[in-house]
C-alpha cells in the first residue's frame, strides 16, 4: 500500500528532503562550535487516520580535526 508522507527537522544545520520512497538528510555544521549537537527528523503520514508519525534522533558531533588511525594487518 503506498500513501503521501511528510518529513520535518527541527535544527538549523539540518535539512531533510524527501525523494522518492527515503529521506535525504543534509548537514551543514558551518557557523557551529566544537561539541556535540541533536536534532530530530520526523516522517508523517498524509491522509492515513490511526497512523502514527515516526520520528528519528540525529546526533551530529563537530571537532576540528580528526585524526586517522592505523591498525596493523597480518596476512598468514
């Protein structure tokens, strides 16, 4: 059964953009601070009675570098 459906965020630095049958999530972490930021993501149904929306957290962590590590493999 396919139905219309709606999809919200409820954060500046995160937009959502329903295409085809998934949700698209965009970032822009520009003008933010190091730390940790939320966000939520909600998918609603249209037109459907007795369904409920469906909401996801989104957790976004800003640093200024990251820095990669090596871990050694061993081929026997």
């Amino acid at each position: 059964m396919s139905f219309a459906w709606t999809v919200s965020d409820d954060a500046p630095w995160l937009q959502t953009e329903p295409k085809g049958s998934q949700v698209l999530l965009h970032i822009d972490p520009s003008g933010l601070s190091n730390g940790e930021y939320l966000g939520t993501v909600t998918v609603s149904p249209s037109g459907l009675s007795g369904v409920a929306s469906v909401s996801a957290q989104v957790r976004l962590v800003v640093v200024d570098e990251l820095h990669s590590v090596y871990v050694p493999v061993i081929k026997r």
